[in-house]
C-alpha cells in the first residue's frame, strides 16, 4: 500500500502522514461499506424465505430448512464483516508501518505475532462457532438451554464470536462460543408436562382437573396448552388414577411444576387427593425412541406373568 500514499504524495499537496490517515479512512470506509451491503443482502434472503413460506402453511420441514438457512446467512454475513476489517486493519497497519526495510519487516512481524498472542480468545471463538454450525448443534429459532450458565431462550442470532438467547422475560443473553459446553435442544420449543393425580372419586377428580384448566393464564409466556386429562384409571373402588398433559415455554417451567400443582391442591375437596399431583417432562419422540430400544421380549413377559 506504500505506491499509493507516494502517488497522494506526488500527486496531491498532502504531507505524508496525511497521505497515510486518508488511505486508512477510506480502507475502513471500504470495510464498513462492505459489512453493510452484506447486511442488506442477509435481509433480503431472509424476508424472500419469510414472503414464500406462509407461517400458517408451515411443516416441520420447512420451519427447519428456514431456520438453517438463517443461521447460515447470520453467519455468513458477520464473517464478511470481520474479514473486511481484518483486512481494512493488516492494510492499513502496512501503510502506517511501511515494508520497505529489513528492520521494518521484522517490527510489522513481532507486531503481528502481539496480535496473535491477543487474538487467541477471539480465535478460539470463532472455531467453535463454526463447528457447531457445521455440527448443526442448533439454528435461529431453536428453543435451546446453553450449559453450564443455564442460559434458556429462543436462538436470536448466531456470529462469528457469540450466540445470542433471548429469554422469555425478553433478555437478549450473549454467550461465547468457546464457552458454550453443551447445549440442549427443545425439538418443539417448549416443555410438554406430564401430571398425574390419585383422587378417591374419578368425577370430582375429573372435574377438579377442567376447572384448573379454565381458569390457568395462557399465552407464549404463559401455558401454551391447557392441562387436558387424556385417562382415567380405577386402580381400586376408592382409588382412581387421572393422567393430564400441559405444555408450557422454556424458562416458564415453574407454571407446571409450582403453580398447578398448587391450584389443584386449592380447588380440590377435603379427603379427595390420595396423593399428589406429580410432575414429569416428557417428549413423544424421547417416547418412541425408548421404547425401540428397552424391549421386553413377550415370552419372557407371560413368563413372569
């Protein structure tokens, strides 16, 4: 880069370290233009995706593809603009220090090896973020919890360095790449609850159950799903089972585990629970997979029976 702050020079009344502080500019001026229009074409792919795709006509293949397609272009479009400035600074690092002697070489060398020293954390950053991607650990969209800080949230943005969550109370939580350990990954966005009652008369059970049902608070922070009864089983005359299903979003789980337990408790009668109510998470696909893969053999089942 020398050539052209000698061409400003020559050509141009400018002194030289003025000369040098014009080239610098534009450099970053190049640099952040670059990131910007990168900016807008990420936004244009991302709005085309949301116009042909209608939310309400959405499958699960579909929702999955955008959310890949997302994460790729918010990708994409950072690393774009961390290589134009990484470049708009070893360029204008040249024409600051100049390459035109031995010793002047060796200086931009110990410099840059300074750099790298200090780059180390952003380094590591960046090769995690670009595993996880490649390893598909999660997408924009994805209802994750980053261990071991316990971040829980919708996946907002994914960059070069960091993973932006967003909570359900709104907070946008940044956490470094290098620091995301694990991660666990709600396949529905939200946590499906499990509860199950032992009352002394399955009506008034019943009952007990619709009224919580009526009266719970519902909405995305709130319960997705009422609680619904899907059975009741008479165990024995006065001992009856009744197995009810909600779902609430994540970092909302205190709803199923604190609040309707203790709603059923209140509106029930004196004498009704026999125990209870009980409290699981649980995932039809979690379902089906164990259920391939603990498997009674029948013979040795009537065996035993």
């Amino acid at each position: 880069m020398s050539w052209l702050v000698d061409a400003l020079n020559d050509s141009t009344p400018l002194s030289a370290p003025l000369a040098q502080a014009l080239v610098v500019a534009v450099l970053f001026l190049a640099a952040w233009l670059t990131s910007r229009v990168a900016g807008r074409i990420a936004t244009f792919f991302v709005l085309r995706s949301e116009r042909r795709h209608a939310p309400d006509v959405e499958d699960s293949g579909v929702l999955a593809s955008r959310k890949q397609r997302e994460t790729a272009i918010s990708l994409g479009r950072t690393t774009v603009r961390a290589a134009g400035y990484v470049l708009a600074g070893l360029l204008s690092l040249s024409v600051l220090i100049g390459a035109d002697r031995v010793e002047t070489v060796a200086g931009a060398s110990f410099v840059v090896i300074l750099v790298a020293f200090a780059a180390q954390r952003f380094l590591a950053d960046v090769i995690a973020g670009f595993l996880m991607f490649h390893e598909r650990w999660f997408r924009i969209g994805d209802t994750v919890v980053i261990e071991p800080w316990k971040v829980a949230g919708i996946v907002e943005a994914v960059t070069l360095r960091a993973v932006t969550v967003r909570s359900a109370e709104g907070e946008a939580m940044r956490v470094s790449n290098s620091e995301v350990k694990a991660v666990r990954v709600l396949p529905r966005g939200y946590r499906e609850a499990e509860v199950e009652l032992f009352v002394s008369d399955a009506d008034a059970g019943r009952e007990v159950v619709e009224h919580v049902a009526r009266v719970v608070p519902t909405g995305p922070t709130h319960f997705l799903r009422r609680p619904v009864a899907l059975e009741v089983d008479s165990l024995e005359g006065d001992l009856h089972r009744i197995r009810s299903r909600a779902a609430v979003p994540s970092g909302r789980e205190w709803l199923a585990l604190d609040l309707l337990p203790a709603l059923v408790r209140e509106r029930a009668e004196d004498g009704l629970i026999v125990h209870g109510p009980v409290v699981v998470w649980v995932d039809e696909q979690a379902e089906r997979r164990f259920a391939r893969a603990v498997r009674v053999p029948v013979a040795a089942a009537r065996r035993h029976s």
